[in-house]
C-alpha cells in the first residue's frame, strides 16, 4: 500500500494567481494537464517516486527534472515506465476542519484499505478563506487555494468526503470548491472530465445520503465524470469509529475497500478509454 502523507493547505493572505491568469500560465509549470493534455498522465511525469510531503507542484518539478535526465541518457528504464502508467494518483479531500473528524478518519481509512498501486493523499481545507470576489480581485487566489488546485490538479480522480449539514453539503466544502472554480475559465483544467466520487461518514442515520446528493449538480456544473458505481454512506459513525478515529466495524472497511477498488477501476477504464 502506498500511504500518502495527510497535506494541510498553508494559511496566507498572499495570492499567487490574479483574476485572469489561466492554468495555461501557470500550469507551464505546475500541470502536465493544462494545456489540454489527456488527464490521468501525470505518473508519466513523476515516475511513481514523488515524495508524499511536499507539494505537488514540487515533486512534479522534480520528476520533470528526472525525466529530462533519462533523456538526456537516452532511456527510461521500462521496469520504471510500467509502474508509473500503473500507478493511480487520488487525491481525498476532507470536508471537515474538526481535528476528529469522521469524514477525515474515513479517508485515513481508506489510504489503508487501498490495493498497491493505487496513491491515496489527503487534503483538508485549513487556511481557506471565505470566498470574497473583492479580495480574489485585489489579490487573486489565496495560498491555501493554489496549493489544494495544485494537488487537485496532480490528482487522477477527487474522492470527496463529505460531512452532513441540516441535510445538505457543509458550508466550508462547497467554499472550497467555490474557490477552486475560479477563475472559471480555468474550470475545464481543474475539474473538466476528472473522475471524482462522493461518500461521507455522519453522526445520524442517514450516512450523508442528502449531502452526498446535493454534490451531484456542482459536480455537473464542473463537468467532472461522477462515480456512480458504488454508494457508501457511514451512518452512526461514532458506532463505526473508535476513539483514536479507527474504522472498527470490519463489514465497512470491507465496503470502503471496494469503493475505493471500484473507483480506482473507474479511474483506470477513463484512462485507457
Ligand atoms: C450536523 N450533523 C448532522 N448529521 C446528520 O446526519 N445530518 C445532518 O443534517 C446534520 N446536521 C448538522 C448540522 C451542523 C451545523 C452540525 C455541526 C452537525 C452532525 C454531523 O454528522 C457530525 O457533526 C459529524 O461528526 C460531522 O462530520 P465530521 O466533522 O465528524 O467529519
């Protein structure tokens, strides 16, 4: 299994994209996918061997570096190019800031419930401030939204874990994605054909199952591709998680597994289609 590390998106007032920027200027740098190439390639560019801490801007920069040096001797290793096609790069994002958070531990879950070749990071939303189109006017987008756009970026499919609030998505997750979608013609680079599920653990009976729907016309407006081959909905989390956030009930890492099996096959059949 391939852990990644759990990545907080870094408070700051400084901006790095201004209103009218695209991905194009900077995903020359930063994204494999920004002019229009096929997504879900980026493993050719980082060679399976990123480093898990560090940004994805970072390790992709790296293995940029790396692959220029197998070029200037002429070869890449095949052995190397094999793991890399294979390798599944998905990006879980936490819609929840509470340190013990159901949602968070369910991601952690799944990274080890997931098979070898599939790389599982966690993003969180701290540092992400509320959406105010004066201040992305005055300053652009926010540290905390370019890093997350980064990893999402350098993600081949989103799986988002949504809490439950009064029976709909949590403010602080659709503010993330807000932000995410701007500036909106960036909106096909950031999220256009990537493959992004939905599951969502929740103290009631419910396991999220309103949350969970009402993501369906965001991610439609975003022109994601929606899994839609498995549900899974924790219901009574705090019957299914023990103190330390472990996922105890082993009849739902056994559904979690296969959830995150099933996308991960969805992820791979977008990939090769
Ligand atoms: C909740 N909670 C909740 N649960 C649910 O099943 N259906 C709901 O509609 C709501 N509504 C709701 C509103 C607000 C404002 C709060 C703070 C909480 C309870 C919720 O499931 C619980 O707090 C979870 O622990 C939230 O997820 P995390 O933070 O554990 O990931």
């Amino acid at each position: 299994m391939s852990v990644g590390a759990e990545s907080v998106a870094r408070n700051s007032t400084k901006s790095n994209l201004k209103p009218g920027e695209s991905a194009a200027k900077v995903g020359d740098l930063r994204n494999p996918h920004a002019d229009g190439a096929k997504r879900g390639r980026a493993d050719s560019f980082t060679g399976g061997a990123a480093c898990h801490h560090r940004t994805s801007g970072a390790h992709i920069r790296d293995a940029m570096a790396s692959v220029m040096l197998d070029n200037e001797q002429g070869h890449t290793p095949a052995s190397s190019r094999n793991e890399a096609r294979q390798m599944i790069r998905i990006l879980g994002i936490s819609g929840s800031l509470r340190a013990q958070s159901y949602n968070t531990a369910l991601l952690r879950a799944a990274q080890s419930e997931a098979d070898a070749q599939i790389r599982l990071d966690i993003a969180t939303l701290h540092g992400i401030p509320l959406y105010d189109a004066d201040l992305e006017a005055r300053e652009g987008l926010p540290a905390a939204v370019v890093a997350l756009r980064e990893q999402v970026m350098a993600s081949d499919g989103l799986i988002l874990a949504t809490p439950e609030y009064n029976n709909g998505i949590p403010g602080v997750f659709k503010n993330a994605i807000d932000w995410l979608s701007r500036p909106a013609n960036d909106i096909p680079a950031v999220f256009g054909n990537r493959p992004v599920a939905v599951l969502g653990a929740s103290a009631g009976g419910f396991g999220t199952v309103l949350a969970q729907n009402d993501w369906l016309p965001v991610l439609k407006t975003l022109g994601t591709r929606h899994y839609s081959g498995g549900r899974l909905l924790v219901a009574r989390a705090g019957q299914v998680f023990d103190a330390q956030g472990e996922l105890t009930d082993a009849g739902m890492r056994t559904r979690l597994k296969e959830f995150v099996g099933g996308f991960a096959a969805f992820v791979e059949g977008l990939r090769a289609g």
